[in-house]
C-alpha cells in the first residue's frame, strides 16, 4: 500500500515580512475488500480496512497476514473471511497503537509455528468477537498495556484469548471459548 502524501506552501505577509512554510502531512485512507484477496492487507496508520460479507483475504505464504496493522489509529473490521494457509501467519496481526479491530465474519489460521487468529502487541487497542475466530494457537493474542478484548462470538483454539506480559489490560467474554488447553490465560 502507497502512503499518500500532500504537499502545500504556505505564504503570508504579516507587518511588513514575508513568510513562506512548507508543509508535508500523510492522510488516513480508507480501504474496503469486498472480493477475493490472495495477498496480505495493510493498514499503516489512520486507516480504515473494512472486509465485507462477500469479501474474502485468504493467503498461503509462510509469515503472510491476512491484514498487517502497523502505525497508530487504525480500524479494521472484519464482516466476511480471513483464512491463512502459511506458518506463522496471523489472520490479523496489529502492532500500531490505539488500533479498534472487530472481528463480525470468520478468522481461521491452519498453518504451524503459532499462527494466530488476531495477534495484537499495540496499546491501549480495542478488540472484539462477535464472529468466529479457529486457530492453530491463540484465537487472541495479546502483549500489550491498557487495551481492551471482549468476546460474545466462538473462540476455538490451544488458547482461546492469551494476554500476556502486560499491565492494564481487560478481558470481557460473553460467548464460548473451546480451548484445548486453556480458554484465557
């Protein structure tokens, strides 16, 4: 994904001087699948990804994402499919903080080396499930401070949400975790 950038000169003349002022700023921009996808979305601060209910992302390298979230502010929601086929490939993986990520649709990981359904190691980020999350490790993944995870859809994984080494973080489930080892941890 290209970050696209406006560039704007800016002139005034104020009690006799001339000031000139260059100014460069990146704007969010707003990305919708509503298709099939074979290739990992990104998302890289102040954007929007919406995946909609016919849209799909499925990937098959190893270490490919099905959305990769860098940079702060991000929205992801998903309403329609993310499956990856790799190793160590995600379903979303977010590293930005303050990042708001909505699982509506379906997550599933099936490759080996600890993919999880979304892995999340940006603070103060909000989490929800209110879909299907099936993977290979974690269904959700957390190592980060001050973010917020709640669950009122199906987690089924090794561990249905894992918060780990982080302080200030919630945890909120309403719905079913099938965990074959622990269902929060």
């Amino acid at each position: 994904m290209r970050v696209l950038f406006r560039q704007l000169w800016l002139t005034s003349v104020s009690a006799g001087m001339l000031c000139l002022a260059y100014v460069s700023y990146a704007y969010s921009d707003d990305f919708v699948v509503d298709g099939p996808e074979t290739a990992t979305q990104t998302v890289d601060g102040d954007d929007t990804l919406t995946v909609t209910e016919d849209g799909s992302i499925t990937t098959t390298g190893n270490n490919e994402y099905g959305v990769e979230s860098t940079g702060d502010d991000n929205i992801i929601t998903n309403n329609g499919t993310i499956l990856t086929l790799g190793n160590a490939a995600h379903g979303i993986r977010n590293s930005g903080a303050s990042a708001t990520i909505t699982n509506n649709g379906s997550i599933e990981t099936t490759g080996s080396r600890s993919p999880d359904g979304i892995n999340n190691t940006g603070s103060n980020t909000v989490i929800t499930n209110t879909g299907v999350i099936q993977a290979k490790e974690d269904g959700i993944e957390n190592r980060s401070d001050n973010s917020i995870i709640i669950n009122s859809g199906l987690i089924s994984a090794e561990f249905g949400i894992y918060n780990f080494n982080n302080t200030g973080s919630t945890i909120t489930n309403y719905g079913t975790i099938d965990a074959s080892s622990r269902g929060i941890y």
